[in-house]
C-alpha cells in the first residue's frame, strides 16, 4: 500500500515537475499561421501559358496578336493531374505576364481570352485551373505581372488602379488563393497601346505595395504574398532561377532597406522579419514552352537535386510547367515530374529514426514534454528542447542493429523561430564516431546527403545555436541513387569528350540518334566528330546496372575555320571553344555598342545565332539588346535580325534566336545593351545556327 502511494507521488510530483517546465520562449521573429500553412506545403506548381507560348518568346512586347490564343486541346485538368501525382500541393497560374495578355476575360481590358479564337472567346482559363485545382485537391496560386507591355496607361498612376481592380477581379471570383506572385521584371520598352516607347518606373514607389497589400489581406486573408519588385511580402525570391537556395538560409530578412544578393540567397541571421525562401525554377530551362528544349527537360536526377537544394535547405520548391501550344503539359515534362514523385516517396518511405531509442546531452526539465524522444516521434508539434542557457548539445539514436543509411533530415520547431546554427551528423562505425556530414542553418526542414554508411548509433551535435535549440523532427532514411546523365562538349577542332561528376560509372554513346545502352560505343577518351551531328551519351554503372538519363547535344557546323575578327587577345578562343566555363569580355570604345566579328571560314546558309553568356553570376557584360549581321566579305553588312534577350538576367541561358536562312562568311552580334548597363559584352559561347 505504501509501495503504490510512494509510486503514485512519484508520478504526480514528475508530472507537476514538467508541467511546469514552460517552453522556449520564442527566438526573434516567428512565422505567422499563413506562412506555416504555406511552407508545410513543401512542393506546388508554376504554370506559364499565354500568347509568348504561339511566338517562342521569353517575354512578349504587348502587340502579339490575341488570335494566336488558340490551345485546341487545353486541358487544366491534364495540368492538375500531373501536378497532383508529381506531388505539388498547388498550382500558380500566371494570369498575366509581362505582355499583359490575361488567361481571364477581364472587364478591363480587351487584351484578353475574351477576344481569342479559343472557345469562341468564352473561355476562362483561369476559372478552368480553379475548378481543376478543386477537383484534384490542389490549392490555387495567381501569378499577375505588375509590369505590362500592352497597358497604354503603364507607368502612369492610372495604371494602379488597373492593376488594382485586375487583381481584385483574381481574388474575388476563383475561390481561396493560397499565393500571389508579382514579378520583379519592371518597366523598359513595350507596345504601351502603341506608344512603341520605353517607359520607366521607380519600382520602390511606383505601385504604393502597402495598400495593394491591403487590398489582398482584406479579399484573401489566408494568402501569402512573393513579392521580388518593392516592399517586403511573406516570402523572398533566392536570387537565382537555377533551383537553389544557400545551404545557409534563414527565413529571415530585415523589414526595410536593401535586399543584396547574398541576403535573398543566405537570409539574415538577426533580420527583423520573417521572409521565407521560395526556390523557382522551370522544368526546362525556360519558362514558357519552346519546342526546341524537348531533349533539355530536367530529368529524375536533376529534379531530386532541386528537391534538395530547396526543401532539403528550409525553401520551398516551385516547379514550372510550360503548356504547349495545343494546351497541354509535354509528355516528357509528365514523365520526369512523375517519376520524380516516385524517387521522392521512395527516397522517405522508412524513417529508420522512427521511435528509436534515443539519449540526449540537455533536456529541458530533465524528460518528459520536452524528451529527445519527441525529435523522432513522428509529430511536428513535439520537439526536443534544452534548458534556456545550452546553445550547444547532442542527441544520440540508438539504431538497435546495423543499419545502411545516406540522408540525414532534421526539423526545427520553427513556431518558436529559427535557432540553430551549426551542427553535425556522425555515425558509431567499427567502434568510433565517424563524421558524415555538416550543416550550418535548419530550419523548416534540412536534409544532408552523404555516401552510404553502416552503423549502429548516430549522433547529432548542434554545435552553436542563436537560442537554445528545439527540434521537432529527425529522419534517417537509406534513399536510392541516381547516376546523373553526362555532359557532352565539342572543342573548335571537333573532338568531343563526356564526363561527369558522379565517381565511377563509365560512359556509352551513339551518333546515329539512336537511344545509347551498355551495347552502344564504349567512351574511353575524346574523340572526333566533326560538323552537323547529334550525340547521345549515359553514364552506367557496372556494379548495380543502372543507367543515368539519356545526355543529347547537337552540334552544328564544324568551327575548324572560324576565327574572331578584331579582338587581339587569346582569351577570344573562349568565344568558340565549346567550353562555357572559359569567357571572354570585350570594352566597346567608352561606349555601346560592342561588335563582335566572327570568319566562319567558309558561306553558310545561316538561320540562327546561338549566345551563351558568362555564367558568374558577378561579371558584367550580358547582353540585352541585340542586333545580328551578315556579310560575305567583312565590309558591306545586312541587318539580319534584331531584339532583346529577355529574363537573361536571371536566368542566364544559351539564347537561340532564328530568321529566315541568309548567307554569310562573316557574322557580326552587335550588343547594344547589357545588364549592367556599362560598354562591356561578355561571350560564354557563340554559335550558328545552318540550314
Ligand atoms: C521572371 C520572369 O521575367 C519570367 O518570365 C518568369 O515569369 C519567371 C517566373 O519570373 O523573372
């Protein structure tokens, strides 16, 4: 009798003891409901669609034709399907983009569906995704350009209110909107209602973003707005299209003032505001659909990376789909964003952490609320917690027996804000800690990847902490490897070499277009392959006898002959060399414009140019404007082709524009402008394209 009552207070006095041990208090700014709602998301879908899709154009002018609007086979449901099964939880349409032409018939102006072919201007698109997103389950986001190159009243204040009541139109007629998505492209040349002039705008200002802000929190409260061209929303852009965000990354920001690039890439460890990352990217390398990137979708390998970079580094992951043409998503694009779903689940099927023993170094209140069991007990709303002065400790799992695992995934309690600084992940292997991996921020959610190891315990030590640290999650999971597809490169002489960055597999191609196998040409060093060909090459891995995603490169002419005219510096062969890691930068006489001449060594009926510009990020010298000459003898010049090369700036890709076939001995791009508004042209590579 006494034994129970001794057993009975015992129990009350430890049950007392935790409820009175209180929480963390919260460490500097917190995510608000909305923003919660939004980040457990993890995964939703951009979808680009309008008149750019009919012109194979990055951006439109704003004079595009709207009777080129005509998707005969438009299916929003196809979309929803796909999106639902490639494990996104919603879909942002881009209601709008820069041409101003809306995918809704809006009262206010006629530079929409309303007056398009398709469905005899009946059709809503917008009103389509809303009622495809509700019957797949899927949360609907609006994409609305607050640059627009058809409104004749851009840049001045009668186009606030414009804008305004098209916004309003979105957000009143199509259910909840989980997000808007205002884009930093603003002002510059456009169509204007026939103006034909450049028009530009103090982006800080120019759209009063406070009562525009206002507007949404009173029509849609529970929507999160990305705002990349003024005041401060709910999320951040990461300051690059490419589909990463910093391994650093607090979802903090200051509320105020600048926002330099390496703050919307890392955040800011002490900002004042909670703004959290959103990784954007396309699954091909542009965001609307151009036929001529089917062979470039991102493949299985490519998306899982993405999904690290992002995800795996407390972002979010917004995947866009470009609609064809006919109104639908590429069988390609279904068949990677599918299968990538599936490497997803597969990779996080078995959290082999999942209830294990564990033992901790702090617990706040001993044990009890705050155990390091809470860390692996697959709640988010429990959590590990240490005393309010350990900023430093470590939680070991007991694994029960030897156990195969390569990611390592962690969560904080972010409600009481983002804490952790530093850590690290080590495995008990033949008797010792063994490191595997190390990581500064957590965050939402940070996943390490490491070869795989063997072992029976692992320790995780938070190393440094802003406030002692809360983890609500940790996941161990022996995820399957992909073997990325290789990169194929031709020098100026013609020889092709493949490689890639995984350890160990080797590489078999074909140049005959076929599908290559472990049957096909064997690489075993560079090779020659001159002139017009297509090359395909896989990686293979003996051992397990997979394969990697099928690499295709097509190369044109042979450049043996070519040779640039006018710049006296080696440095110039980086222009024809195959290499995009070699550049060349050329300074136009105090002044654009900056021609560059190429020999072509011999007349060829050309019908494109190809500019790659200089990948860092920090160089100057990206062209924006163009225009593209011929000659046969180096001095009489035929204007060929001319125009911008849009969203290079954030997207820096190989650039491909086409015209009708001339022909030339000597090609000329003259940059007109760059990004940076200096005399300076940079070339990664430049190339032609022949009939
Ligand atoms: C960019 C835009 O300029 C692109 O066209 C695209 O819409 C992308 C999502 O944002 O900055």
């Amino acid at each position: 009798m006494k034994q129970i009552f001794c057993v009975i207070a015992f129990s009350v006095l430890i049950i007392g003891m935790n409820a009175q041990v209180k929480a963390p208090a919260p460490c500097g700014p917190v995510p608000t409901e909305n923003q919660m709602r939004w980040q457990e998301m993890e995964r939703y879908a951009f979808i680009h669609f309008s008149l750019n899709t009919y012109t194979d154009q990055s951006w439109g002018f704003g004079n595009e034709d709207v009777k080129l609007f005509n998707p005969e086979k438009s299916d929003c449901r196809q979309w929803a399907r796909i999106c639902k099964g490639a494990g996104m939880k919603g879909i942002i349409i881009t209601a709008k983009h820069h041409c101003g032409f809306c995918l809704w018939p809006s009262k206010y102006t006629e530079y929409s569906v309303k007056n398009a072919p398709w469905k005899n201007g009946k059709g809503d698109m917008v009103r389509e995704m809303a009622d495809a997103c509700k019957e797949y389950g899927l949360k609907l986001g609006i994409y609305l350009s607050p640059w627009d190159r058809n409104s004749k009243d851009y840049g001045k204040p009668e186009y606030i209110t414009y804008f305004r009541n098209q916004l309003a139109e979105l957000l009143t007629d199509y259910g909840e909107i989980f997000e808007v998505w205002f884009d930093g492209a603003n002002g510059g040349n456009g169509y204007y209602g026939g103006a034909n002039e450049t028009r530009t705008i103090d982006r800080t200002t120019y759209y009063d973003w406070k009562n525009t802000y206002a507007l949404i929190h009173k029509l849609q409260p529970k929507c999160v707005i990305w705002n990349d061209g003024g005041d401060r929303g709910d999320l951040r852009w990461v300051g690059t299209e490419d589909g990463y965000v910093g391994e650093t990354n607090w979802s903090l920001l200051n509320a105020t003032g600048e926002v330099p690039w390496n703050m919307l890439h890392f955040g800011v460890e002490n900002g004042n505001a909670w703004v959290a990352a959103e990784v954007n990217t396309s699954i091909r390398p542009e965001w609307f659909y151009h036929p001529g990137e089917d062979g470039k979708v991102k493949t299985v390998p490519q998306l899982m990376d993405l999904y690290y970079n992002s995800v795996g580094r407390n972002g979010s992951m917004l995947l866009n789909f470009p609609i064809m043409p006919n109104g639908l998503i590429h069988p390609t694009d279904e068949k990677n964003a599918l299968a990538f779903a599936k490497a997803v689940n597969e990779s996080f099927a078995v959290n082999l952490a999942l209830n294990k023993k564990v033992t901790a170094s702090n617990i706040r209140g001993k044990s009890g609320r705050f155990a390091a069991a809470m860390a692996v007990d697959g709640n988010k709303n429990t959590y590990w917690a240490t005393d309010d002065n350990t900023k430093a400790a470590s939680l070991t799992i007991d694994l029960g027996k030897p156990t195969l695992f390569n990611r390592f995934l962690t969560q904080e309690y972010i409600r009481l804000g983002q804490r952790v600084k530093a850590f690290t992940v080590e495995a008990f292997v033949d008797g010792a800690w063994k490191e595997l991996a190390k990581g500064t921020t957590i965050g939402y959610k940070r996943i390490l990847r490491f070869p795989a190891v063997k072992a029976t315990h692992v320790r995780f030590t938070i190393a440094d902490s802003k406030c002692s640290p809360a983890i609500s999650n940790i996941g161990i999971y022996n995820a399957p490897v992909f073997l990325n597809a290789p990169v194929i490169m031709r020098n100026q002489a013609g020889q092709v070499t493949i490689s890639t960055n995984d350890i160990g597999p080797i590489f078999y191609y074909t140049l005959d277009g076929s599908t290559p196998t472990s049957k096909s040409n064997k690489y075993s060093g560079a090779f020659s392959a001159d002139g017009k060909v297509e090359i395909k090459a896989i990686c293979y891995d003996p051992t397990s006898g997979k394969s990697s995603p099928v690499s295709i490169e097509k190369f044109d002419v042979s450049k043996k002959n070519w040779k640039i005219v006018g710049i006296n510096d080696q440095k110039s062969d980086a222009i024809i060399d195959g290499d995009p890691a070699t550049v060349c930068h050329q300074k136009g006489d105090g002044k654009m414009p900056v021609d560059l001449v190429i020999d072509l060594g011999n007349k060829y009926n050309v019908s494109g140019i190809k500019y790659l510009p200089d990948q860092n990020r920090w160089s100057s010298g990206i062209i924006t404007t163009y225009e593209f000459y011929v000659s046969d003898d180096n001095m009489n010049w035929k204007l060929t082709d001319k125009g911008e090369f849009s969203n290079i700036k954030n997207n820096p890709l190989l650039q491909t524009k086409k015209f009708a076939p001339v022909t030339a001995r000597y090609i000329k791009l003259r940059a007109l402008k760059n990004t940076s508004g200096d005399n300076v042209a940079g070339y990664a590579e430049v190339d032609v394209i022949t009939e």
